[in-house]
C-alpha cells in the first residue's frame, strides 16, 4: 500500500508538472539576483603582484549589479557586502535565502597553492665530515590561468533540506493551510519527494547557468578550466540555483592585469550579464 501510494504520487506529479509546465514558466520571472563579492575584511591574504583577490571580486561584484539594473528592467539586486567587510560563510547564502532569491552568484579569483620545500643551503663540516645544511624556500606557480565555475556537489544536498523545510514553514501560520496546501504536508513520503525534486532542480538549473557563464568566459577568449561539482560552504545551503565562479587566476600576471583593467572589467560583466539574460530567457519560458 505504501509504495502504491508513493508511485502514485510520483506518476500524478510528473503528469501534473508536464501538463502545466509551460503556464507555470510563464508565470515564473527572476526578479531578485545576489551577487556574492568573495572574501573581504579579514579574509583577505590571497594577492598577486598588486592587487588582492578581495578587492578584485568586489570591484567585480559592483560593476556587475550597476550593469543588471541598467540593463533588466525591474530586477532587484541585493549585494552581500558592498565594502570591504567580512561576512561569514554561513551569513552570505542566509542573504539570499531570506531574500527569496531566484539566483546567488559568488564572484571569487583563484590562486595557486604555495609549495614548501627544502633546499640544500650550504655544507658544514661535521667530525670531518660535510653535512648539508637545508632551508626552507616556498614557490608558486604563476602559469596557471583561465577561468572555472562551481555548483554544489551532490554530496551537500541534504543541508538544503532544513531551508527548504524552514522557507516552507511560513505556510502554516495560515488559515486553513491544510487546504491549501493539500497534498504539501511535511514530514511525510510526498513531502520527501517534492523535496528531493526541488533539490534536483536548483542543482540542475546551477549546472545550466554555470555553463552558460563559462561559455561566456569562452566567448571572450579565457581559457575553459570547465564546471564542476565541490562541497563548498557558500553554496551548500542554498535555496534557489547558486554559482561560485572563478574569473581568473590573481596568481598569474596576465590575469591579474586582465581582471584589473577596464577592459577586463568590461568583459568579464559582458559575459556576465549575457549569461544571465539568456538563463533568465530560459527560466522564464522553459524550465
């Protein structure tokens, strides 16, 4: 009986979703973007030759939400830090989720780790005897370049659960929620499914906007270091579909002078903002 009702449920769900997909993303629109400036105040050690990778990001992150409200009509654009201060991790994402955001965009630069290693100094002698004395020399590659997006590994999937539960909690604060919501109630079998296809869902819709950006970054002649699924923090409790994007390395010198010039600046929030049209196109008539 129970897994009747289980398949029951799944078969009505997908007629129902196939049915009125199209009127449903009609009635979708993206109306609030956050645009996440990576770092900040404290956390603020990786650096290039000149520049830091907090200030970068946002200097980044302002261009940007200038550019989207003077090209989207009737978008709302919420900054998680607009000077130079720390923001938790946790804090940033609860921005957004408070928001009831339709897009969390995390602008960040890469860097290359520093490798440690030990070189032979000079020799000393020892009982007659040449004994090599070693000191510590760090290195870092500066060849490295190019440009990568995240989405949220699949492995931090179920730390969405809990927002979800928590945006969806509103409802019964009111009147006769049991019929309005029917067929929504928490903590049973349907509910667990429409939570883990909400969850499909953000996470596809991350995949389908991060290609999107990296096509972008492509277009403009960076080179591809691709999308790919992590465990990070910033993005593990997200509620809606959220990117963190790499937009260069501040450990290379070509980077870091594309990433501080007005040419680059430019670029990088071109490829920006026709990314996001074209996903917000797709959203809004597609998914």
């Amino acid at each position: 009986m129970y897994l009747k009702t289980i398949l029951t449920f799944i078969i009505c769900f997908v007629l129902v979703n196939t049915i009125d997909n199209q009127a449903v993303a009609q009635e979708y629109k993206i109306k609030t973007i956050v645009i996440d400036a990576g770092h900040g105040g404290k956390d603020g050690a990786t650096h290039g030759v000149y520049s830091k990778e907090k200030d970068v990001a946002l200097k980044t992150a302002l261009n940007l939400g200038k550019a989207l409200q003077d090209s989207i009509k009737d978008i709302k654009i919420i900054y998680t830090r607009q000077t130079d201060v720390f923001i938790p991790l946790y804090e940033r994402i609860n921005i957004a989720n408070n928001a009831k955001a339709d897009l969390f965009i995390s602008i960040h630069l890469n860097d290359m780790p520093v490798r440690v290693s030990r070189v032979v100094d000079y020799y000393k002698k020892v009982r007659g005897k040449k004994v090599p004395v070693y000191r510590t020399v760090t290195s870092k590659s500066t060849s490295t370049r190019g440009t990568e997006t995240f989405v949220s590994g699949t492995g931090r999937l179920g730390e969405q659960d809990e927002v979800i539960k928590r945006e969806n909690a509103a409802m019964f604060l009111e009147d006769n929620y049991q019929k309005n919501y029917e067929g929504f109630i928490a903590n049973t079998p349907e509910n667990d499914i429409m939570l883990s296809l909400m969850k499909q869902t953000n996470r596809e819709r991350s995949l389908k906007f991060a290609s999107m950006l990296q096509q972008e970054y492509v277009n403009a002649g960076r080179i591809n270091r691709g999308v790919q699924e992590k465990s990070l923090a910033v993005l593990a409790r997200a509620a809606m579909p959220a990117v963190l994007t790499e937009i260069g390395f501040v450990s290379n010198p070509e980077d870091e002078d594309y990433m501080n010039s007005e040419e680059g600046q430019n670029e990088i929030v071109n490829g920006f903002i026709k990314a996001i049209k074209n996903y917000k196109r797709i959203a809004e008539t597609s998914f």
